[in-house]
C-alpha cells in the first residue's frame, strides 16, 4: 500500500491512497474460504462446492467491500494522525481515481481534503448586542390569575344564559351544536343571553358568530368548507347550559390552587403569575439574542474559507445544484459554512455537551412543571417516570431536545462573553424589535426560528409547546452547512 500527501495551499491537501493486489488479497481469500463453507450451490452439498465456483460468484463483490474498508481506514487514518479539522467531506479527484474491479492489480484513491485554518474569537470587537426581557402587563397578570381561578371554581347548569356560559343546542334531526358566548357577536349574543333552556333561537348562524372559525367549531366543519354567500337560518332549541363562578381569591383558593403553601396572599400571587407570564417569552427572548449574536459572529469574525473548492464540494455534494443556483446562493453558503466553524470552535472551546442524563431530565422538568406542578413530586414520581421514558423512544422527539439543549449551551457561552445590553419591554415594544413596528401586532406571542448566517427571523412553534430535545448523548453538535 502506497499513501502519498502534497500540500496545495494553506487549506488543501491532495491525498493518493494506492491499493494493490497483495494488501487485499489474503483477507479476500479468508472471505472466499467462509463463504464456501455456507455458501448453498446446485449440485453440491454445503460446504463443498469448488472454489472456482464460489470466486465466480463472490470474488468482485469480496473485493470491493474489502478495498473499500481499506481505503476509509487509511483516509481516516490520515486526517487523525495529521490532526486535520476537515472542512465539508473529504471529495474524490475522479480524474486521478482508478477503479476497476475487472482488473484488480491496483486501485488508486485521489481525495481532495480541504482543512479549516485557526481563527480567533475577540469578543472585544464584535458589536453590542441587546438582550430583551419582556415584563408581564397587567392584563397578563389578571388573565392568568382569572385562568387559575376558573380552574377552581364552581360548575352549575343554570336554567337562564348569561354572558361566559357554555350553551349547546340541538337543531335539525339530530343535530347539535356547541359554543361559548363570548364566541358570539354583539348581534349573537343579544339573541342568546337570556334565554332560558329548551327555549327556540331561530338565527342565520353565518351572521351570528365573532369569526369564521368559531363558526365553522359551531357546525363541526372547515373553514375552507364554509358556505356564507346564502342564508343558514337554523331553529335552535337551547339544551344544556354551563356556568362556571371563578373561585373567590381566599383562603380555600390558596389551598387548592397551591397545596404546597407556596403561595398564600393576592400580593404572592401576582409575583408568581408576573413569573409564570414572563417565563412564556424566555425562549423567545432568547431566540431574538441567538439571531442578532450569530449575524454579529458571522459578519466580523474573519474566518479563512477556501471559496473555489467549497463551489466543488458543493456542486459535488448536492446532485441537483447548477452553477446559476449555486451563484445566487454562494454568500449564504460561505456564511453557513462560516457559523459552522464558530459553532464548533464555541463547542469545542467551552467543552459543550449533552447527554442522556441532560434529556431526561429536561423531560421530567418539561412535565413536572407543566402538568404536575400541583402535585407532590413524591406522590408522582412513578407516573412522571413512565411518561418520561415513554416520551424518550421517539427518536425526533430526543433530537429536537438536544438541539434546543445544545442551542441553550451555546447561547449561555455568547451571552457571557459579547457585549450584552439587557432591555426589559413590553411585548409589543419586544414584537416592533423582533418584527418592525407595525400599525398594529395581532400576534399574542413572538415567534422566531434560528437561521444561521443570517439577522432575520422566521416563524416557528415555541419549545414550550411540547418537549424537544438532538442527537445522542455526550455528543457535539456538528453542523451540516446549507444554503438558509
């Protein structure tokens, strides 16, 4: 076996792997021996049919797997003892590669291996970046306290609607139809409240309701699937009324609400729901801080990238690529690049990592704090833990969460050393940051998806929503670089 390396530049290197006939042979020949030993062929018994026959039918494929292991041996071979920091894959200089396994004498291996060059992070440099923190309004703060008090509160059926109830109604053959009063308009809501049970409500329920959606909930269809250009007079007759009393902030509300004791006075209450409120937006927060760290990281950290090959490895990589796409799209993919060297220098640098211990608990705190938090830990530990392993066997489920772990990590790093100006807004003012200012913001929260390489932001579902979490445990977070 013959390994040659010329050095081209910096940043590339020329590796030729030679193969002959007598590194291959012996294990090819053990592999020929074993197989004849299994191998089932008409007219002889197992184990006894002629080595020419069992060459004939297995020798090429023997050879190819065999060279092939070499090859990927002496290839990563070269890159660990030379301590390379491969950029991309290592990419086949076809026209200096020899494969032929109709003549087997030699094989010949050329790889083009590009090599990242050390750079240097100088936080001193890079520009300031602000940190938002959005503060509860009271209105947030009253909405969660009214949520916690109608969690606990008292249920009746009353014979008379009024507003907030709960109203069913039956119509037609055997139809019926539910909603609030608070999903009616003025005009519904007039109609309606009032009324007392069986009474009969006729109305064009196209004109009754605040919006289309809570129309189409009302007669079980979709929106898409709505007809409003005719009439939809319905005789309804009133069947079912709930009323809920929110619970009385109390003594007893204290003891049902927080059976912990944690929490015994209106004051308390409201600290803890200012907490709970603003604890919505921290990943949010936290999402805008990563984007504007990462536009800064990428626009003056200098990184060294060796553009012609990276336009190869790229045409190479990704079969449906032309050279009018990859022009369009060249700078995203030097700053996608670019953010991967930093990301992995960052990891490498503070030593980042997660691991099956760091998902599992992150899902046992996800569920403890979101549907037990009631609760004694003691008193659900078992029921948490089944939950817990059994949200565990999804495999997307664990890699979303060790994304978002791993994204946490590297975030807790940048946080520490840029320049950080923290901010405390309300959630428009947060929303005009993340999004503009705008006449007026309809969305109730903000919502942003990290985009290497790049400032803005785009849409995505919250974290909170579902526990996430990448990869397998005590691993690093490697990057594939792509066009964003």
């Amino acid at each position: 076996m013959n390994i040659q390396n010329e050095k081209m530049n910096d940043q590339i290197v020329i590796l030729t792997i030679e193969i002959c006939k007598e590194d291959y042979a012996e294990n090819v020949e053990k592999a020929l021996k074993k197989q004849r030993r299994v191998a089932q062929v008409p007219g002889f018994r197992v184990g006894n049919a002629p080595m020419p026959l069992i060459k004939k039918a297995y020798e090429k494929s023997f050879i190819a797997d065999e060279v092939n292991r070499m090859m990927y041996d002496e290839l990563n071979k070269f890159v660990h003892e030379n301590k390379i920091d491969i950029l991309g894959e290592p990419m086949p200089v076809d026209d200096k590669t020899i494969v032929d396994v109709e003549h087997p004498e030699k094989f010949v291996f050329t790889f083009e291996i590009a090599c990242q060059k050390p750079f240097e992070i100088d936080y001193a440099k890079l520009p300031e970046i602000t940190s938002y923190q959005v503060a509860a309004s009271d209105d947030e703060i009253e909405a969660f306290i009214m949520d916690l008090r109608k969690r606990h509160g008292k249920y009746s059926s009353p014979e008379t609607i009024s507003a907030d109830d709960f109203v069913t109604v039956e119509f037609g053959e055997n139809n019926n139809g539910n909603f609030y009063t608070n999903d009616l308009n003025e005009e519904g809501k007039k109609l309606f409240i009032g009324k007392n049970q069986m009474e009969v409500i006729s109305a064009d329920v196209n004109t009754i309701f605040a919006d289309d959606n809570k129309l189409a909930s009302f007669l079980k269809t979709n929106v898409e699937l709505l007809d409003k250009t005719n009439a939809n007079v319905l005789e309804m007759t009133v069947k079912y009324i709930g009323h809920l009393d929110p619970a009385n902030i109390d003594e007893d509300f204290f003891k049902k609400a927080y059976p912990d004791g944690t929490v015994t006075s209106e004051e308390e209450l409201r600290k803890v729901a200012a907490a709970k409120v603003e604890a919505e937006y921290v990943q949010h927060t936290q999402r805008k801080f990563m984007n504007d760290a990462i536009g800064a990281l990428v626009e003056n950290v200098t990184v060294e990238l060796p553009e012609d090959f990276l336009r190869r490895y790229i045409l190479y990589a990704q079969k449906d690529m032309t050279e009018e796409k990859l022009n369009e799209e060249f700078t995203n993919y030097l700053n996608s690049f670019k953010w991967q060297l930093i990301e992995n220098k960052l990891t490498k640098d503070n030593d980042i990592k997660v691991t099956d211990a760091d998902i599992k608990e992150y899902v046992h705190n996800f569920f403890l704090t979101n549907y037990f938090a009631q609760f004694s830990a003691d008193d659900v530990k078992e029921r948490i833990d089944a939950i817990v392993n059994d949200t565990l066997k999804n495999k997307e489920t664990v890699k979303n969460i060790y994304d978002q772990l791993f994204d946490d990590a590297i975030g807790k790093v940048l946080l520490k050393n840029m320049k950080v100006k923290t901010k405390k807004v309300t959630f428009n003012e947060f929303a005009d940051a993340l999004y503009g200012p705008k006449e007026e913001t309809t969305e109730k929260k903000p919502r942003a998806k990290k985009a290497a390489a790049k400032k803005e932001e785009t849409a995505e579902t919250p974290a909170e929503e579902k526990p996430k979490a990448k990869k397998t445990a005590a691993k690093t977070k490697k990057a594939t670089p792509k066009a964003e």
